[in-house]
C-alpha cells in the first residue's frame, strides 16, 4: 500500500542523491584542477567534502575538509565537515569492533 509507495519514493530519493553527489564530486575536482593554477578555495574544498561525505567516503572528506581550514582556519562550514567526518569514522569504527565481537 502506501508505506511501501513511500519506501520506493525514499529509496529513489537515495540514489538520486548519491547521483548528484558522484556529480558533485567530479564538478569539484575538475573545479579545483582547473584552480590549481591559482589560490586554492576552501570553498572549493568543502564542497569536494560535502559530496564525499554524502557517498559515505568520510577519509576523502576529512582530507578536503583539512586541507580546506589549512587554508581558512576561519571557514566555520569546513570546521563542522570535519567534526561530522570523526563522528561518522567513529561509528564506523564502533560497529566494526561490535560486528567482530558478535
């Protein structure tokens, strides 16, 4: 019925956005390989992380969100990447330890 309408809906919605995340990433790398030439943008950067981080590829975002406030200590938005990044390796690593354990 309708619970199981909403879960396609939800599922669709999944992998529309992992999509535009592996879209995402791609248009930030060629975004910064282009810039390379140039100053390197934190923006640029946390962008790069977002869409890892949204594929679930939370060492490359962490490697973008650092390198991002390296050169931005300020830029607040890579601060919070960061800190989600550890969060999520974090759990990452708990459930591995538990599954082992199991």
């Amino acid at each position: 019925g309708d619970e199981h309408v909403e879960k396609m809906a939800f599922a669709t919605d999944i992998d529309t956005m992992k999509f535009h995340a592996v879209e995402a990433e791609k248009a930030f790398l060629e975004a910064l390989r282009i810039s390379r030439n140039a100053i390197k943008n934190p923006i640029l950067l946390y962008g790069l992380g977002m869409a890892r981080l949204k594929q679930r590829k939370f060492q490359l975002a962490l490697n973008s969100f650092t390198e991002a406030t390296k050169l931005d200590e300020s830029y607040t938005p890579a601060h919070y990447g960061t800190a989600e990044c550890l969060r999520q390796l974090s759990t990452h690593q708990q459930n591995k330890v538990f599954e082992f354990v199991s």
